[in-house]
C-alpha cells in the first residue's frame, strides 16, 4: 500500500530541456520523483524573484529536498540562454568566472519528521564560480558527476542596469464595460547605451506574477524619441487581470489553519483535506492581501529550523462543478507547481461526487494556489474560466529588457523592473 501511494503521488513534475534543433530549451523542471520544495530567490527574502545585478554583492540561494533520505552525489553547472530560454551560442567560460562544475556539498538531514529527506542549499555566485555577462542563466543540477542525469533546472536572471524602466499597470483602455484586464504601459530610457535600431536590437518580455506561459513578447517600440522608447499600447500589452489567489495554512499539524477542514494523521503519514472550493468567476470581487501565488516554508509547531523540522503532508484539494469540462484539463497551479500546468497537478473528475480532485505533497508552510482551464494542445493555463478576472486585482509584472546589437553574439538582459497594479 506505501509502494502505491508513492507511485500516485511522487509523480515526475513534466517539463524537461527540450531539444530544438542543436539547441535547448530550458524551464523550471523537476525529473526525480523524491525532489521536492525547490526554491530559488535573493537571499534574505523568499518571496523575492530570482534576480541579481551583475557584479552586486547578493547571492541567490537554492533549496531543494531530496526525499530518498539518502546523501546523494549533487553536482551543478550554470547555463547562459537567449531572451526566449534556449542555451546561447557561448562557452563556458565567456560568461563564467571560476570552475563550471561542482558539488552540491551543503546538506544536513530532517530531524522529528514523519517522512525523512535530505536537505541541500547552494548560494550563488560563490567562491567557485561568477558570472561575467548578463542575461538570462539556468542552473542545472546533476547526479553523479554525469550531466545527463539531470534532477532538477531553475531559471534566474542577471542584470546590467544600463537602461531605466518607468511604467505603469492601470485598468485596460479599451476594457471599460467588462473590466476584466490590466494594461501594463512603459517606457525604456536608454541615456547610457546608445541604441540604433530599437526595434530589431531590443527585445522586451513582459510577464505576470513571474508566470512565463502567458508572458508578452517581442513588443516593438510605439515611439522612438530621444534616448526613450515607449510602449503606450491599447491592445498588445493586456493580460486578464485574473482574481486574487486562493491561500491555506499548513503550518501546523495540531489543529486546522485557514482553509483546512481537517487534518487526520493515518499511520505513518499526516494528510490535510482542505474546504471544497467554489467557481468564482461569477462572482463579485473581493479584496484581501495575498503573496500572488508565492509559499513560504514555514511551521507554527515548536522548531527551531524550518529547513529541517517542517514536515510534509498529504494536501486534499477538490472542486465541485455541475459537470465535467470538455476539451482540457482542470489544474492546481501556481508556485506550489512551479507555474507549470502538467501531469503532477492535474485534477482528476470523481464521477460520484460530481468533483475535481487532486492530491499534492507539500511541506508544511503557507500557500497560495488557483484552479485553471487548460485547452487541449495549448500552452497557456487560463484561470478566468474558474477564478474569474477583475481589473482590480493585485498582481506584479515582471518586464526584461534584452539587447543584442549588429555584432552581438547574446542576448544581454540590460534592464528589470517589476511593476505592481496597485502602486502607480
């Protein structure tokens, strides 16, 4: 019976390097079933996106668990990738300062856990190993010193802050009786690079809540003034504005957090049934505060470190509907599933209970998640069909300014900022 659960539950998070050519194609992916909670961010701040300037004293710290219990033999390497994610036509040591190689040697053991893992951290960049150029980079972790036996690739972003991004996110423009997307407008103010060809040499991504499935693309300058290139459109960058996400408190096993109904520990593992969830995209919008779709691992129980002492838990999430949808899937999503809507989170229909249902292991910690649509054959996770989209709800925007001049050989990330709809 241990064997089978096992088998439903540590089901491979999809989304490998995928092959494009002689080219690849990289993702924030998981391929061992035992690795769980893989978290990339500045360290010091866990909600933070994984972004650092070039040269800037910070660091990027990596957690990730491995639930074999075993210490396993981690290696890492980092990836320098064009604007859309495929691997640069660069070596190694173009944009690598150090040893492009080395171990995952920071680890330590689970302690007063039901299910028992181990725990590895990496900071980057480190005395091994900088980065030289900026960009987009991948960090690819490996076992047994062969690369081909990936276990996990995390996306981060190094900056040279050598243009200046003012924008705003408002209520779109032609939107005013439905009301249901936002508009991101912006300007790039380039004084210290000077920039030929605007519209062949720079491009701009434009994402939500750091969701790439849905992200804008290849947006070309409204107007080209003197040293500042604006994007003031009333169609090309809208997004639906989506609904404030859903959130559940595991961070305790003693009693019921919010939107838990029941907690039943059946011998030798904890589960967590959360309140059935409702449609909520015929409904009016209601405003509260949450980490747009962001966790954080954390434990109201007495411990003294999060990374080893928070357990995990079997998480029941389930959502009537009249009847099944046709033509998709229904997913959990959001930071508990890596943005990615895939096999490991899709919810299956219990034709008794009239009801989705899904099962995911989590550590202990605070969560936001949301129920989305997913069209056969597409690539984009649509949440307005179930969570509804209302022009006043909170999100952030991500915008990454790339460049790549005449004679350039990478995409240099030149510019970030993040834009939130709430603060103008």
């Amino acid at each position: 019976m241990k064997k089978l659960i096992f088998t439903l539950i540590f089901y491979t998070i999809a989304g490998r390097c995928f092959s494009q050519g002689n080219n690849f194609y990289y993702k924030n992916a998981v391929f061992k079933e035992d690795i769980k909670t893989v978290q990339l961010y500045r360290e010091g701040s866990v909600l933070s996106n994984p972004v650092i300037n070039l040269n800037e004293d910070a660091v990027l710290l990596l957690k990730f668990d491995d639930l074999s219990g075993e210490v396993k033999d981690y290696y890492y390497t980092i990836i320098h990738c064009d604007a859309d994610w495929n691997e640069s036509f660069l070596t190694q040591d173009e944009y690598l300062e150090g040893f492009p190689d080395n171990p995952v040697d920071d680890y330590a053991m689970s302690f007063n856990t039901t299910f028992k893992y181990v725990n590895y951290q990496l900071a980057i960049p480190n005395e091994n190993v900088r980065f030289t150029l900026s960009g987009n980079y991948v960090l690819l972790v490996y076992e047994d010193n062969d690369k081909e036996n990936v276990v996990l690739t995390r996306r981060f972003y190094v900056v040279e802050p050598l243009v200046r991004v003012e924008g705003r996110v408002r209520r779109a423009t032609l939107d005013a009786f439905k009301g249901g997307n936002h508009e991101v407008d912006f300007s790039i103010f380039h004084e210290n690079l000077r920039i030929d060809d605007p519209r062949e040499s720079v491009k701009v991504v434009i994402t939500q809540n750091n969701r790439w499935d849905n992200s804008i693309r290849d947006l070309k300058p409204l107007f080209i003034k003197d040293n500042e290139l604006e994007y003031d459109y009333n169609r090309e960058n809208i997004f639906p504005a989506g609904n404030e996400f859903r959130y559940f408190d595991i961070r305790t096993r003693r009693m019921n957090g919010e939107g838990v109904m029941q907690v039943d520990f059946h011998r030798p593992y904890y589960h967590v049934t959360l309140h059935p969830d409702e449609v909520r995209a015929n409904k009016k919008y209601f405003s509260y505060e949450e980490m747009n779709g962001k966790y954080v691992v954390e434990s109201q129980e007495l411990v003294d470190d999060y990374d080893l002492e928070c357990d995990y838990v079997f998480v029941h999430f389930s959502l009537p509907l009249e009847s099944i949808l046709i033509g998709g899937t229904v997913n959990v999503f959001g930071g508990l599933t890596d943005w990615n809507a895939n096999k490991s989170n899709e919810m299956t229909w219990n034709f008794e209970k009239c009801t989705y249902e899904l099962t995911l292991l989590l550590k202990q910690g605070y969560y936001n998640y949301e129920y989305v649509y997913v069209e056969t054959g597409s690539a984009v996770a649509n949440q307005a069909n179930i969570e509804g989209s209302f022009w006043e709800t909170e999100d952030d925007y991500q915008i990454y300014v790339y460049y790549k001049g005449i004679a350039g050989r990478y995409d240099r990330l030149i510019g970030y900022k993040q834009l939130n709809s709430r603060i103008k």
